[in-house]
C-alpha cells in the first residue's frame, strides 16, 4: 500500500472515531434532555394530582356540611314534633289523673 493510501484510510478512521464521539455525546445529551422533560411532567402531574384531590376533599367537605346540616335540621324538626306530641300526651295525662282522683274522691 502507498502512503497515500495508509493516510486517507487513518483520516478516515479518525472521521469515522470522531463522528462516533460526537454520536454519543449526542446520545447522551438526548438522555439528559428527556429525563429533564419526563422529571418536568412528573412533576406538573403530581400537581394536577394534588390539586385534583383538594378539589375532590372540598366537594367532599362541603357536600357533608350540607348533608350535616340537613340532619340536624331534621333532628330539629322532629324533636320539636316528638316535645309537641309530649304536651300532648301529658294534658291527657293529667286529665286522666285527675278523673281517677275525682272519681275516688
């Protein structure tokens, strides 16, 4: 082989290195680069995520407020109708008591 020869098949081992080289660092940077954007989606994920679930807790909050006032509104409700049926029964009890002791008297 002539030097000339043995010199362009160097010249072209070391393009061919080089390009190689140059190959993974471009490899590497894209690595980088996208565990970079998958951190970045990661990240604004778990803020969607985060802010879904407050969302999801307030709802949940106040739907229980409402249906806890409701209760007690009822409880209210039926605890005025239970006192009205009371006095109720207690007129009627003391007339029945004083008839019972008229009676015997």
């Amino acid at each position: 082989m002539s030097q000339e020869t043995i010199t362009r098949i160097l010249d072209i081992e070391k393009t061919a290195a080089k390009m190689h080289d140059d190959a993974q660092q471009q490899a590497a940077e894209l690595i980088a680069e996208a565990e970079k954007a998958a951190a970045a989606i990661r990240q604004r994920s778990l803020k969607l995520a985060q802010r879904e679930a407050e969302h999801i807790l307030a709802t949940g909050a106040q739907q229980a407020e409402t249906e806890n006032a409701r209760i007690i509104a009822q409880a209210g409700a039926d605890a005025q109708r239970l006192d009205t049926m009371a006095a109720q029964n207690m007129d009627r009890a003391v007339n029945f008591v004083l008839a019972r002791v008229m009676g015997q008297a």
